[in-house]
C-alpha cells in the first residue's frame, strides 16, 4: 500500500489487514512433554526441572542456571546471593520494568537512579559514575527489548569500584555480547518467562552464572535455606520457596527448542523493518550496536520526532494502531515516578511497609532527562509480529510511513 492512501483513522483500508501470529505459540511438543510429567507423577521439582537448567544454562554460555519462580525473584534472589543487604545503594535504570528496583528495596537496599543512553536506552555509564556513593553495592544494568548495555564500560567501571554486577536480561534469551551470552558478562543475569516473554510458561524464571557460590546460594535460597546435599529438614540460611514445576520446565523445554528458529525470523524481520524505516522523517529507529553479536528482540523499539514529524507521539500511536500495528506506548513513566518510590519516605497507609518508609530516602526530586524524553516520544511494537511474513512486516513500515505522510491531517 503506498504512503498516499488515505490513513486508517480517517476512514481509509488499514495498511495491516491481517491478524499477527498469536501468541504464545505451541504445539504437539508441549502438549507431549506436559503429557509425559502428569503421567509420570512426578510433578514437582524433578529432573525436568534440571533438564531445563542445564539446556538454559548452556543456551546462555553459562555454568549454572538455577531456575525460579519468576524474573522478579530471580532478581531478589541474585541480589542476597552477592550479598546486597539493608543500607547498600544498588544503581538501576528508571527504564524498565518495576521489578528491577522494587527488588532492590526488597532486600532492604535502596535503589539509585541513572539515566539512560539515548540510542541504547540502557543504562548509561557516565550517570553511573555521577550517582555512585561509597555506598554503591551493585548495578543492575537492564537489556531493554534484548539490546544489551555497555557492558564493556559497566564491567570496566564495576572493577574499578568493586562492585557487583547482575544483569536484569529478562528480554535478553539467547542476545549475545561479542559471543558471550547475556548473564554472563556480570556477576550473573536473570531472566523472565512470564507470558508475554520470547520464551514462557505463563510465569517462571532463572538466573544464570559462572561462579558455583552464587548458584549455590541461590539455589539454597530459592529451596527454603536447604544445603547441597543436607539432610532434607536441615535449614542452614535463610530462604523462601522460589521452585519451578516440573510443568513448567516441560513447556520451557519445548519452547527453547524453538527459540532458535524464532530468533532467526525475528532477526531477519528486524533488518527488512530497520531499511525500510530509515528516512522517514521524525522517526528514529534504534542504531545497531556492532558488539551485540545475536539478538533477542522482545520488543521493535522506535522514537518519534515530534517537531519533525508534526504529530505527537500518542496520536502518532493511535494512528498507528488504527493501521493494525500492534504498538503502544511501552514504560510511559520512569519508574521513580511510581507511588511506590515517590511515597517510599513516608511509607504507606498499610501493612505492606517498605523497608525504605522513615529512612531519609526521597524520590521526589530524581531526574533522569533522557529516560524522561524515552517515556515521552518512545513506540514499541511488540515481538509476535516480528514473527510474521517479510511481507507482513513490511506493512509495519508502509503504515508508519503512511501515518508520517498525512501527519497535518491526523493532528
Ligand atoms: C526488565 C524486566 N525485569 C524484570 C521483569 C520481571 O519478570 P517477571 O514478570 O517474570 O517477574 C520484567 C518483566 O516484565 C522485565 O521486563
């Protein structure tokens, strides 16, 4: 469809007439495996459980996968292991997912803000720099959409300051960094499997590492404090009940076996998508970044121009959304925006303290600019439709374009 037809929001054909792949995706492999755990009446914690471990751990280039409930206790549970405790600072991005902060104060620590880069919309390591204290326990660098952080300047600042490093790479399965999978460039990673995830079973989790400590520990904590090999009532260290079903492990292992070939599709789709975007004026697509040497693409991140295109970003997006382009806004708030920091000082009107209520810690005047302007002008279209045809895909860019064409009549 070319650029000149009338848009979708003022009564012309949509640019996407067909439905995107629905997700998520199964077929006879899950239903067999799920099959096999209900008849085998082992549900619980069981081989599958290490089957999948070991086949994530070696998808991601690690030693050890200890897996868990969710991406949220993966974080917690990756922070007590490198021994983040009431009082340390933890730097994280105000663009991501709550989890990656509201963890930090769940281990009693305090979340620190820096900014984001504006072509990576990852943590940028100046503002860690600026922000560190000699408080400064950890960084948790977040892979936004799959696009990894500088980890090269993260690692080289985390040595120079001795700090610990866990990265948030819930979007990041299978991206790799100069050959090296996400998760183990830091300390260790972590990953989610909710639902909406490029890999899941509805929920789930894992973090991955290198170093036998750390796994160890967050395998005792994720198993209510048990140690290797104790006695089953012995409780050595603190610890919760973070496991995986042998269900759950059933579909992760079904669903890895595909992720390859997904990755591949998704991969092509994003170069035929990032051509045929270039030089549509007041869109900006996200440079490539030449040390990411595979990719997960959780979400196809773009940045509207306001001044240039002539249009906001909202009506943009609705627009867009008319055409059949399945995209939102994304993280339209950093997170220090949210209640949860913004009140942290006073503490809320109700039982859930957080540890931070009546400790000195105040969110109000955080500000992160560049994060701020990324919530503002940010569009994310979201991973099932990158793995549609390329001609599907290509209907993504002649709406876009389309929308860019007719901008004075939408405004
Ligand atoms: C960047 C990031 N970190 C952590 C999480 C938390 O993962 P989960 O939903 O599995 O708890 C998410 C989930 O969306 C996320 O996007």
């Amino acid at each position: 469809m070319s650029a000149s037809a009338k848009p979708a929001l003022l009564g012309g054909p949509p640019a996407c007439p067909q439905p995107w792949p629905a997700w998520p995706v199964f077929d006879n492999r899950e239903r067999q495996r799920l099959n096999a755990v209900l008849e085998s009446g082992q549900w619980w914690f069981g081989e599958r459980v290490r089957e999948f471990e070991r086949a994530y751990a070696a998808f991601q280039g690690a030693k050890f996968a200890v897996s868990c409930t969710n991406g949220t206790t993966a974080i917690e549970m990756g922070l007590r292991a490198l021994g983040v405790v009431e009082g340390d600072e933890v730097i994280v991005p105000p663009y991501s997912f709550v989890a990656t902060a509201s963890a930090v104060i769940t281990v009693g620590a305090i979340p620190v803000f820096a900014d984001i880069e504006p072509d990576t919309l990852n943590l940028d390591p100046a503002d860690v720099e600026r922000k560190r204290t000699p408080r400064t326990r950890a960084v948790i660098p977040v892979h936004v959409g799959g696009r990894m952080a500088d980890m090269d300047r993260l690692n080289a600042l985390a040595a120079r300051h001795g700090l610990r490093v866990l990265e948030d790479a819930a979007h990041a399965w299978g991206s790799q960094w100069q050959g090296r999978g996400a998760g183990t460039l830091g300390d260790c990673g972590t990953f989610s499997f909710q639902v909406s995830k490029n890999i899941t079973a509805g929920e789930g989790g894992v973090l991955v590492t290198d170093h036998e400590d750390l796994a160890d520990l967050c395998r005792s904590f994720s198993h209510c404090g048990r140690r290797k090999g104790g006695p089953w009532y012995d409780h050595d260290y603190l610890g919760s009940n973070l496991r995986l079903t042998e269900f759950q492990a059933a579909v992760l292992l079904a669903q890895l076996e595909r992720l390859p070939d997904q990755m591949a599709r998704r991969e092509a789709n994003v170069r035929v998508l990032d051509a045929a975007l270039d030089g549509i004026p007041g869109i900006r697509r996200l440079p490539a970044e030449p040390r990411m040497t595979r990719r997960s693409h959780h979400m196809y991140i773009l940045r509207v121009d306001e001044a240039v295109l002539g249009l906001s970003r909202d009506r943009f997006l609705e627009a867009l959304c008319a055409e059949g382009v399945p995209a939102s806004k994304g993280w339209y708030q950093p997170l220090y925006r949210n209640r949860v920091f913004q009140d942290a000082h006073r503490g809320p009107a109700h039982g859930i303290k957080s540890p931070l209520a009546a400790k000195g810690v105040r969110y109000d005047t955080v500000s992160c600019p560049v994060c701020e302007q990324v919530c503002r002008d940010a569009v994310w279209i979201a991973h099932p439709a990158l793995l549609a045809s390329e001609s599907q895909v290509r209907q993504i860019a002649d709406a876009v374009a389309k929308v860019a064409a007719h901008a004075a009549q939408l405004r």
